[in-house]
C-alpha cells in the first residue's frame, strides 16, 4: 500500500469515524487529487515501502472515540504541514488542503488535548515550585484516575449484566 492508498484510508477513517462524510466531498475526486500527488511526490519510488505505515499503524493502537481524535487532529496537522510546501498552484493540492482544513476544524478539541500533552512534557519536574505545586495536587490526580477506572469497571459490569455472554 503506498502514500496515496494511506492517505485515503487516513482520510476515510476520519471523516465515517466522526460523521462527517458530506455530500460535498467526493472521494472519488479526492482518490484523483491523492493519485496527482502521488506523482507529484514520486510515491511508487522503492523506499515508500522501507520501514512500513507511518500512520495507520500507529492508527490501530487508539481505539476510543475520543483517543483517535487526538491522533487524527495530529496527523492531519502532519498532512497540512507537508502541503504548505507544495506548489499550492496546483488544483489537486488546493482540493486536499481544503478537505484537510475543515476536517481539522472538525478535530479541533484534539488538537488542544495534544497541545496539553506537549505543554506536559515541557514541566521542569525538578523545579521545587512545580514539584510543590504537584504535590498538592497529587490526592485530586488520584482521585480523578480513581473515577475514570470505576467509571469503566461499572460500565463492564453493566455490559456484563445485560450481555448474556
């Protein structure tokens, strides 16, 4: 599978995952616009398939709903980085950034969770003022993983009770 057939299932995936499959989008068009920048990219060269997927893999481990919003929002922001430095003249390219665009805006409460997992990572843990500052905040931490695990135990066992497995 190459860049091209990658780029639609990503895009596919996106837009049935979260309904938003308009009639105005074509993907039959979009499959023609992806297969013009497959050769604007000289995708079917040897080294596409060197070291396998760069997305759909990673795609397969995000599995809720609002996991794969977060993965998705990064990826199309990945996509729309790489076109902004093609020739934007070009029908095909203009076509693609656009369904890109609204489906980023689609996506945008994932892009603000990735700019909080970025902002995390950016935290100086060794600061005695941010250690502080964590460890007043420690037992609420706890106490929200605490409600998200029996939130799912519950749900479980409902399934379980109406589900005659």
């Amino acid at each position: 599978m190459g860049f091209q057939t990658y780029s639609l299932f990503v895009l596919a995936v996106i837009m049935i995952s979260f309904g938003h499959v308009e009639n105005r989008l074509n993907l039959l068009q979009l499959q023609n616009d992806i297969d013009k920048l497959k050769a604007d990219f000289n995708s079917s060269h040897s080294d596409v398939a060197d070291g396998g997927p760069i997305f759909t893999e990673k795609l397969s481990s995000w599995t809720e709903r609002n996991e794969k919003r977060i993965i998705l929002s990064q990826i199309i922001s990945m996509y729309l980085k790489m076109l902004e430095k093609t020739d934007r003249s070009k029908a095909h390219v203009r076509n693609i950034s656009e369904e890109l665009h609204t489906l980023k805006e689609s996506l945008s409460d994932g892009s603000k969770k990735i700019e909080d997992l970025k902002d995390l990572t950016k935290l100086q843990m060794s600061d005695l003022k941010i250690q502080r500052k964590a460890v007043n905040e420690l037992f609420s931490v706890l106490q929200k993983l605490g409600d998200t695990s029996s939130s799912h135990k519950r749900k479980r066992s409902q399934f379980q009770r109406l589900c005659k497995c």
